[in-house]
C-alpha cells in the first residue's frame, strides 16, 4: 500500500510543476495515509491474530521496559561519574 501511496505522491508532483494545485493533492494524499492507512493496516493485521488485541500488548509493554531500563542504567551511571552532581540535585528535590 505505501508503495502505491508514494508512486502515486510523485506522479502527483510531477504534475505539480504545470498546476500546482496537484502539489496540495499530494500533500493531502501523504496525510491521510500517515492518519488514516498505517493505522489501519497494522489494527487489520493485529486483529487477525487468535489472541485479539492482547498481541501488541507485550511488545508495547516490552518496550516500556527496555526504555525504563536504559534510563535507569544511565541514572546510575550518572550518579556514579558525578558523585557532587547527583547529590546536589537530590537535595535540590527534597528542599
């Protein structure tokens, strides 16, 4: 679909250099499929799946979980380089 989307953009904008009234037609095409297409396609294929739903819910969750622990593995590692630093600020929080 986004193979068609975008051949149809340039075909769109090519036409754009006689009229450029084409160009906003090809400005409103990317819209609304970045609105509208990706969204759909990706709840049509998870909708598919026997589990309902609760498919994407672990990869979300998974992911929540790997950004939580790369900002914890940098807190740390903050605090450990800027000793000073990180009191500072923790004193600053409480006051």
């Amino acid at each position: 679909m986004g193979t068609i989307v975008l051949s149809g953009t340039v075909v769109l904008v090519i036409l754009g250099f006689g009229n450029h009234t084409w160009w906003l037609v090809a400005v409103a095409l990317l819209f609304v499929y970045m609105q509208y297409g990706r969204g759909g396609a990706s709840a049509s294929s998870s909708g598919g799946s026997s589990g309902g739903g609760s498919g994407a819910v672990p990869g979300s969750y998974r992911a929540y979980r790997d950004r939580r622990d790369k900002q914890a593995k940098w807190d740390r590692r903050y605090r450990r380089e800027r000793p000073l630093e990180s009191r500072r600020q923790a004193r600053e929080r409480k006051g």
